[in-house]
C-alpha cells in the first residue's frame, strides 16, 4: 500500500470506532455525522481488505485485523498530536485547559487543596477533574489520553511511561484510644493479635504484608476498603486497626479518638509518583502542571 496515496483521516475515524464499537457513538466523537462515518469504514473495508468491524447482535466487534492496527495507530496519532502541540506556547494566566487526574483519597486530601491555592493565584482558568485510582495503574486510560496523570505508589511502572517523584511518605499504625488490646507500647506480637483494617489505596498489594509474608508471617485483615479517609473514621469507632500513611494518621488523630503507633519494624520511607504518557514529555501544558504539584510536595499542605 502506498502511504501518499492513503487518506491519514481515515486513521482517525478506524481509532474512534475501535474505541467506540459504534459507528453513532464515533461520529459524535469525531464531530460527525453518522452517514460519514459509515462512508469512511467502508472506504477502510476495502482499503485494508477486511471487515474491521463486524454486527454481532447489537454490538460491533473488531475483527483480528483491526485488532492487530489498533495499538499502532493509536500510538502514531497520538505521536502526531504531541509532536504538533510541542511548540505550543503555554500561559497559564490565560489557559482555560481541562487536566484528568486519577489519585486516592488520601492524596487528594494531601495534595489538591495545595495545588488548588497554587492554581487560583497563577492559572485561575485551569480546570481539574479528579478520578478513583484502581488498584492497579490505569495504563489503558493514560495510553488513550483518558487520564493526564496518575499520583500515587506504584511499582513496576511499564517503560511507556514517565514517572516523577513528588513526594516520600511512611506508615504508623492506628487503633482507637482505650481499645482494649493496647497499652501504651506496640510491639509485634501486639500488632498481629489486632484484627486489621487494609486499605489498598491504588495497589494489589501492601508494603506491610509483603514484609510479614517474608518473615512467615501474616496478620488477621477482616476488612477491605479503597477509602483511606473513611477508614480512620472506621477504625476511631471499632477494634479495628489500620495502617495509614504519616500525614493522614497524625491529621486525623487531631479530630478523632485515636493512638497513633510506629510500626514494630522498619519498613522504611516509600515514594510517591506522578505518571505520564512519556510521549507527553513536550507538552508545555502538562509539565507546567507536574512542575507545580512538584513544587507542593516541599511544604506540609495537609488542611489545618
């Protein structure tokens, strides 16, 4: 095939209907209408000689070939659409730009009413939307340009991505006062005898059971939850115990009956990282942006 003899827009319209599975659906994404759309897969039909998509009952699904294109042509347009807008001037006091990020409630909390206070007096017009962080990286919606930027803990992040440090955090353990097998002091023994509220906060799996695993051990997890901020509350009002992140430990303990304790063995400190589509590297707008989340970490922008 001769690529100066193929229509590039009929990339565009192949990539909204492989993301879509539905020609009404990818015209209304393309600003089309339904009858170009269906003008366009035809015209790709013949070109590539094959169905791309194909009615089974009410949805459409891609054949192996278009399965095989989709990846690719996903990548080129999105190389295509970095490339363009990587000289882009970038003023913040005039952008109106709408950035997706996906983050846990407890960074949320530690993060954002930071970043907002930074963002109203620099680049009033900027417009966050902030999305659940799964417990696994979201790389499908960062590779599709769902998501702008995942913050979190994160490990094995595939080398498509860019990973920034913006933050170093570590872990206590919190029960409510007067929980009745407690004292003053937390020692192993005492933190495997207490029944365990995990929050997996973005991950499939937590630094403290990886360590307790290593040593043999494991300890009683009864509750489960993706909520940091709705666990210290949980566990202020049971005999449930949690491990936290410093920050939230210590700014919840100020509001709610709670004992903080240091963990009865050294984990250490943990990263926290911002996360981007590498190919995303020049544009002007998202590295102003990762530069002033970058920027916060240096101060304590927990609420007071």
């Amino acid at each position: 095939m001769n690529i100066y003899n193929f229509d590039l827009n009929l990339l565009r319209v192949l990539d909204a209907l492989l993301r879509e599975r539905n020609v009404s659906r990818a015209a209304e994404r393309l600003s089309l209408s339904q009858p170009a759309v269906s003008n366009a897969l035809n015209r790709l039909r013949e070109l590539l000689d094959d169905p791309l998509l194909v009615r089974v009952g009410r949805a459409m699904q891609p054949t192996p070939r278009a399965l095989s294109l989709e990846a690719p042509i996903r990548d080129a347009l999105q190389q295509i659409e970095h490339t363009l807008n990587a000289g882009d001037f970038f003023d913040p006091s005039t952008s109106r730009q709408r950035f997706v990020i996906a983050v846990t409630d407890y960074v949320e909390l530690v993060c954002m009413p930071a970043l907002m206070a930074r963002l109203a007096s620099v680049a009033p017009g900027i417009q966050l939307a902030i999305e659940h962080l799964t417990p696994s990286l979201p790389v499908e919606a960062l590779d599709d340009g769902k998501l702008d930027l995942v913050l979190g803990r994160f490990v094995d992040v595939p080398t498509r991505f860019h990973t920034r440090r913006w933050a170093s955090e570590t872990l206590q353990i919190a029960v409510r006062k007067g929980h009745p097998l407690v004292g003053k002091t937390l020692d192993l023994d005492g933190f495997l005898r207490l029944r365990h509220l995990w929050v997996h906060g973005g991950q499939t799996r937590g630094m403290v059971d990886q360590w307790l695993e290593e040593q043999g051990l494991s300890r009683d997890v009864v509750y489960t939850t993706p909520n940091y901020l709705q666990a210290a509350h949980i566990v202020a009002r049971s005999d449930l115990a949690a491990v936290l992140p410093t920050q939230l430990a210590r700014y919840f303990a100020e509001m709610l009956p709670l004992q903080l304790f240091d963990l009865p063995f050294d984990l250490g400190s943990f990263r926290l990282d911002i996360v981007s589509v590498a190919q995303r590297e020049r544009d002007a707008a998202l590295q102003w942006l990762i530069e002033q989340i970058v920027a916060i970490s240096e101060h304590d922008s927990l609420p007071r």
